[in-house]
C-alpha cells in the first residue's frame, strides 16, 4: 500500500490496524490457511491480507479482533 492511500482518511465504519496488533496476531498463527487464521483468530484470508498490507478494515472487526488477541494472550500467562 503507498503512503498517500495510508494517509487517506479510511471509508466511514473503517480504520487502520496498528503494525503492533498485526505484530501480535503472526505470533498467534502457526499456518497462513483460511482455516487456520478462522480457527486461531476468527477471520479470513482476505482480512489478514488487508490487515498484512495495511489496508483499512471495519472497526467492529478490529475490536472483535483485539478482544480475541487479549484472550488468547491471558490463556497463555502462567
């Protein structure tokens, strides 16, 4: 994605997901298959491609996303 179109204000209902959410959300996926990033984190390939290349993406989709990465990351705490 250009810097101009990450510049543009996102579509209305969207925003941009921070590199350090995407960050966290690769520690979580052992397999890049629509099944895998379903069954670790709840969407699709077409999500995690968009979120990899910076794309915006529907604010309840990151909230539900965040929500799970919080999830999956207390499960792990000793």
């Amino acid at each position: 994605m250009t810097q101009e179109k990450r510049d543009a204000m996102p579509p209305k209902g969207c925003d941009y997901f921070g590199k350090e959410i995407v960050d966290r959300m690769i520690h979580h996926v052992d397999k890049r298959t629509d099944s895998s990033l379903t069954h670790h984190l709840g969407i699709s390939y077409n999500t995690w491609r968009k979120l990899l290349n910076g794309e915006p993406v529907r604010i309840s989709l990151a909230n539900r996303l965040k929500a799970r990465l919080d999830l999956l990351e207390q499960r792990q705490r000793p």
